[in-house]
C-alpha cells in the first residue's frame, strides 16, 4: 500500500503540504532518522560550544537514545599544563553521582538476603548510639535519617584535607544530636550515604571500594571505574580547576577517603552509559527493587536519585554531584530510554545547565540558546521565500523573534544564531543565507526528515504566486498536462524506470530511495482502467481518482510552476 502523506513545513495540518511517500506500514521520509540525528547534534554542539569558548565549560558530554549515540565529545583540556584534551574516555570524579551505586550495593545485599531495607539499622550495626534506634536503612537511602551531614558541620574547613577511615567519619556525627525525627523531614545527608557504606562493609566482609568494583564495574564492564585517590597514579584522569584572581588554576587538594560511599568514586561518560543501559535493563538489580530504588518518598528523592517529570510528563530519574574542582549530572528518561551524562572538571555548575539543554533537545521542547540577536539583524531575514515546486513562506517580524507563514499555521523562531532560528518545540529550524550585503538571499528549512531550500523573491512576484495558485483553487482547473503526468508517473514507476529529469531534483532523490518498494505495489495493484480529475486541493495540488485493476486510489500531484513533478502520492481508496 502506498499512502499518499504531505509534511508541511511550517505546521502539522493535514491539509498542508511537503512531500512524502509512505510504503507499507513503514514510514520513509527524504533523509529519515539520520537527519533527525544529524539535527540533534548539530543543537547539541551550538548549545555546549559557546560555554567552551567563553571559559565556562571543560569536559565530556554523552547523550544517547534506545542505544543509539546522539554525542559523545570531549571538550576543553583534561589537563592544561600538558594541553591533554579532554575525551569519552576521560576518568572524572563523580562526587554525589557515587550515591546511585551505593544504594545499588544496599539493593543488591537485600536481595541476597543480608539485609532489610525497612528494617532499623541498630539490627545490623548494635554498637551504633542510642539517638538512632528509630533510624532504617530507608530513612538513610532517602535522607530522612536526621543525622546531621559532616559537610556542613561548623568548624571543619580541613576535615578533608587528611584521609579518614569510615569509622573516622561517622565518630563526627554519632554522638551529635538528630537534626529531626527520622522519616519526618527531608534534609541531605553525606553521612547519612557514609553509614550505608560501613554498612555495606560490615555485611559484606569487603571493604565498600571491593564491593562497588566487584558487584558492579566489573561484571558490567565499567572498565574505567573505580574508587578515587588522592595519591595512587591513574591514568588518563582528569585534572580538576576552578576560577581564580587570574584565570584559571587547579583545585585545592582533598582527600578521596574523605568522600567514600556519599561520593568517592570516579568513571568516564561511556563506562556510566554503560551503568544506566545496565540498571535499567534488568542487569544491575531485580525489577522490583529497581521500582523501589526510583519512587521517590521526600523532596522527589528516592534511593540516591532524584526522580521528577519533564515538560510531556515523563520521569525523569537524575542526580549531580560536585567535589573539588569536578562537576557531574547523570539524567535518565526511561520512556526514551534516554541517557544524558556531562562530566566537567571545572567548577561552576555549567554541567547542569548543558545536561538540562541535552535532555530538552533530545525531547524537542525549547531550549533557548546563550544568544540574543538585535532588531535590525531579524529585520534582514524578513520577506516572502519560494521553494522549488512555487510554495510560498513568508516571514515576519514579531518583536524580537521570526513568524512564519505558509500554508500551515504560523510559526514563531527564536534566533540561535545571527543566520539560525528554531521554534518553540526545535521541530522546525530555519539557516538564512546571505549575500554580501549582509541581507537574507534563501533559507535552508529543516524538519524532521527533510531539508528544503527556498529562494528570497520580491513582494510582487509572491503576489503573482498567490494570486495563482488562489485562481487555479478558486476554479477548480487542473494544472496543464498533470493527467498525462499521472498516467506517465504510474507507467514508468511500474517499470522501475522514472524520468527524474522531470522531477524537483529534492523529490527525484526521494523516488529513488524507495524506487523498489514503490514499484511493488504498483505491480500489485494491476493495470490502471480509470483515470479522473477530482480537483485541486487546498495547496494547489490536483486530485485524481484512479482505478486500478485490484484497488482504487486517491492520486495527487503538484507541480512546480516550471511544470516539474515536485511530490506525487497516492492512497488506495475503503472499497
């Protein structure tokens, strides 16, 4: 079956135009997924590459979808005295990204039997003082412990200068009183993770680096992963800096074993593709204690993640994590199956802000770029466009935006660039060429699976186009000689031999991508018997029914105004 199936540029009416042909139950469109693909990461690049030139940004950005990569680039130095740039394969650390895995640890001891999640933590650890009788192990998981969190206990600016053993860290915090009833209120706790990690130790009879690296980098295959130090040698790992008086400078020293299990760990963005692809896919725990690892219980946190919605409603399961000199985000949609992973070693919180412009791209809602573009910029751009086939796109100025208008409804485009503008939903983006001049001479608009170029004309030949195009709608007349067209189309596609001479040289590449399936169905349907004008639809293309031997369709065409095929379909008719 072929469909007969019009993609309009400027919306999503049915009644608009634009070509495609759909084959079977299978979509194809002219440069498909790829180009989609290709769209993604080229607003990915422009979003994350003004925040590496302007000194915001070093690190490595990963985003994929369903297991396919959208990016995965370094960018920026991994170490600036010795100009290593930064790659997919760069080890960062992952400050409170480590938390994830240690409720993943606690997870998979439930599951073997060593443990109860709902269960008081004074059951495991007897010695542990009077105040935290009422604590669990999910009040630890979800910061609802009320022990007080060692990073923010006045007097300790050098706590994490020398190396601490857990039990080190937690004598800090044991005797000190709960800052509220456990599982009453909401308050992050680094100690509170530092607990679950002596915790995993004391079950285990490993120590919490042995466990991570045993139950879960190795069997995953998380190669360059591991447990951070301060002073054993590991290769390929980054550098972390901050901002200083005079640039750049590198960050002031601590020590890993300060961090443990509430952040010592450190890995590269395609080993933690690798951890996302695993957790989420069954291989990691079991479903239900998946289930329960992302239900969040207070302030959307819920085992070392923090689970909210998106824009469209989907959750979205994420965590950052910051740690001298190193920034990290983590963000999964498990509807997409999408992963975003930005790992910097430059302080600054810019690793958030391009994980949230990633996750926004890969799910086509708005991201508004770090640029703004001036009135007289917009004011070259605007005016009426032709494309190949005659269709007209005229575009307007809206105080500091682009309208498009067409025939679909109007678009509005937000600049991306002095020459690039997107709309609302990034669905629809449009490239300006200029001329010497500095003023708009085409545009390259863009959809999903199709790039069509539109000349800039005058405001006297659009109204010649439209009046035109109105008249032949107006009489109902059909396009000179589109009937020998269709006959002629249906004949040599049939064949397998079309004259793309006499085809829009955009939809000639189209026919030749699915030549075959095309003419399968032709040869299916039989000799045609009947042929009939309909009229001209409301684009100015001409209906046919057709009959064929075994089905009868709907056949339109339209015609550029030089009388060059630019789309043809055709969709069989309920019998």
């Amino acid at each position: 079956m072929i469909n007969v199936h019009r993609i309009t540029s400027f919306g999503s009416d049915m009644n608009t135009r634009r070509l495609a042909v759909l084959v079977g139950l299978g979509v194809s469109f002219l440069h498909g997924a790829a180009s989609a693909a290709r769209s993604e990461l080229l607003r990915m690049q422009r979003d994350i590459e003004p925040r590496v030139a302007n000194g915001e940004f070093m690190g490595s950005v990963l985003v994929a979808r369903a297991g396919k990569v959208l990016i995965n680039k370094g960018y920026g130095k991994a170490d600036l005295a010795w100009q290593i740039p930064n790659s997919p394969t760069t080890k960062f650390r992952l400050g409170s990204l480590t938390k994830q895995f240690t409720a993943a640890a606690i997870l998979l001891l439930a599951e073997r039997g060593k443990l109860n999640i709902d269960d008081p933590l004074k059951k495991y650890l007897a010695d542990e003082p009077a105040a935290w009788e009422p604590i669990t192990i999910f009040n630890l998981l979800t910061h609802t412990s009320g022990i007080p969190n060692l990073s923010s206990i006045p007097g300790r600016p050098d706590a994490a200068l020398r190396p601490a053993t857990p039990e080190q860290l937690l004598v800090v915090v044991r005797d000190r009183p709960l800052d509220f009833p456990p599982g009453t209120k909401w308050e992050y706790s680094n100690s509170g993770y530092d607990v679950l990690g002596y915790l995993i130790e004391k079950l285990s009879g490993e120590t919490y680096a042995k466990f991570v690296q045993d139950n879960i980098f190795t069997p995953l295959g998380m190669k360059d992963s591991g447990y951070d130090s301060s002073t054993e040698i590991i290769r390929q790992h980054a550098v972390g800096y901050v901002h200083g008086a005079d640039g750049l400078a590198v960050a002031p020293y601590v020590d890993m074993s300060t961090f443990y299990s509430a952040g010592a760990l450190y890995s590269t963005t395609e080993d933690l593709l690798k951890w996302e692809e695993a957790l989420f896919g069954g291989k990691v725990v079991s479903p239900a204690s998946l289930a329960r690892m992302i239900t969040p219980f207070k302030n959307d946190y819920a085992f070392g993640l923090e689970v909210h919605a998106a824009a469209n409603g989907d959750k979205i399961v994420s965590h950052t994590g910051q740690v001298s000199g190193f920034d990290a985000c983590l963000m999964y949609v498990p509807a997409e199956k999408l992963t975003v992973i930005v790992l910097a070693n430059l302080e600054g919180r810019a690793e958030y802000q391009i994980a949230t412009d990633m996750l926004k791209i890969a799910l086509h809602e708005r991201v508004t770029m770090p640029i703004t573009v001036s009135a007289r910029t917009i004011d070259r751009v605007t005016g009426p466009y032709r494309f190949a086939d005659g269709v007209l796109l005229t575009v307007r100025k809206r105080d500091a935006h682009i309208q498009t208008e067409g025939e679909g409804p109007k678009q509005d485009l937000y600049a991306e660039s002095p020459w690039e503008f997107s709309s609302e939903t990034n669905n629809l983006q449009i490239k300006f060429e200029h001329d010497r001049e500095g003023r708009a001479a085409a545009l390259i608009l863009t959809v999903p699976g199709q790039q069509l170029r539109a000349q800039r004309i005058t405001e006297t030949e659009a109204k010649q186009i439209a009046d035109a195009v109105a008249d032949r709608i107006r009489n109902q007349t059909a396009f000179p000689g589109s009937k020998a067209d269709v006959l002629r189309i249906i004949s040599e596609t049939e064949a397998g031999s079309p004259d793309y001479a006499q085809m829009d040289p955009l939809f000639a590449a189209f026919i030749r991508q699915q030549l075959t399936p095309i003419k399968a169905a032709l040869k299916a349907w039989g000799e045609v018997k009947t042929i009939s004008f309909k009229g001209v639809d409301a684009t100015g293309a001409d209906m046919y029914d057709v009959a064929f031997e075994k089905t009868n369709t709907l056949f339109v065409i339209r015609l550029t105004p030089y009388g060059k095929i630019a789309t043809w379909g055709m969709q069989p008719k309920a019998q």
